[in-house]
C-alpha cells in the first residue's frame, strides 16, 4: 500500500466492533476491520452496509430503473422505491457480520492500482456446510475518502440442471447489478439472466 494512507487505515479499521450496531457506516475509518493477511477475529458487516442502503430508497427522489438481460434481449422497466427491496433480499443471508462467518473465512487485503482501491477479498478456509450459500465476497474502499465504494458477494445455490451461481456488484448510493449462473454438470457454464437496478443517474 501506499505510505499516504496506509497507516492510517491501521490505525482507524480496528474500530469496527464499537461503530456498526446502530448506524450505517459512513467511511472505512468508522467502521472495518484491522488488516489481516490471515483468518481473522472480525469481519467488516457487509448485510449490515447493505441494509443501510436499502433503508435509503424510502427518501430516492427519482424512479429506480431496473433493466433485465435474458438471451441477448434486454427490457427496462421503471419500479417503486419499495419494489427494490425483494428484489434484492436474497444477498441479505446468509448476514455477514462482525463475527458469525470467521471460522469458515479468511480476509487479505491489498491495494489494486488498477482500480483505485484498497480491497479486501474473504474466501473459504476449509469446506462450507450446506447451510451456507455464501463463497466469496470483497469490500472496495476508495484510498482517499475512505469510503465503501463497492461490494461484491458469490452465492452457490443447487438448481435442478447444475449449480446456481449468484453474483452482486453494489456500487454504493449508485446501483446493484446481479448476474444468475447455470453451471452445468459438464463444466459449462451458461448466464441465465443479467439484472441491473439503477437509482443514481449521475454518471
């Protein structure tokens, strides 16, 4: 990492544990965890992040759009604020918060140039138990504001033709996209459908 901002994301990261429980968290100095190369006490609470931003649609002041990709055609349809929130509940479980996935996760971190961000990236220590759909996910911060800039989750489900693969990109107070899997017993993989909700059109 860079010498500007590195230290100062040891030092503010390890308040995680005292700055979650009520409020969404503003900036990384608030809220996420110490960096760790290894398995770790505490995670950053993503569901938590994510919540906080769906508490956020009740006050939009403009339509969410919400564009469906499915066989290279693509439809758009403008949606209620509150019509987001089922759309988007199933990256809500399994809830990762501070401590409740640590023993099935690790967290490493690093500072990718190519996107502007110091990412922090979890995946498996050891074979996942059915009751968790959960396989990957990472956190962005932009290096400096601080701030969430994206979020990233993998969910496997089982489906009747192959696995189900589910994966959110949350941009933060921007949009979420969700890309729907079919991972075929062959190794094939096909995309079943590509979502696209929409709810700051600033960029």
């Amino acid at each position: 990492m860079k010498k500007l901002f590195f230290p100062v994301l040891i030092s503010v990261l390890i308040s995680c544990n005292n700055n979650t429980k009520n409020a969404l968290p503003a900036t990384i100095a608030e809220s996420a965890p110490a960096i760790n190369e290894a398995k770790k006490d505490s995670f950053f609470p993503v569901t938590s992040f994510i919540r906080g931003q769906i508490r956020s649609f009740d006050s939009l002041l403009v339509t969410p759009l919400h564009t469906t990709v499915i066989n290279d055609k693509t439809d758009s349809v403008w949606i209620k604020q509150n019509a987001l929130i089922p759309l988007l509940k199933d990256f809500l479980s399994p809830e990762i918060k501070e401590t409740n996935l640590t023993s099935f996760f690790k967290e490493s971190s690093f500072n990718d140039q190519t996107l502007n961000a110091v990412t922090f990236t979890y995946d498996p220590v050891r074979t996942l138990p059915d009751s968790i759909s959960l396989r990957h996910w990472d956190v962005y911060i932009d290096p400096e504001s601080g701030k969430i800039s994206k979020i990233y989750l993998v969910k496997q489900l089982k489906g009747k033709e192959g696995n189900i693969t589910q994966q959110l990109t949350w941009k933060t107070n921007k949009w979420a996209g969700i890309n729907t899997i079919l991972n075929k017993p062959d190794g094939t993989s096909i995309l079943l459908k590509a979502e696209k909700f929409i709810w700051n059109f600033t960029e």
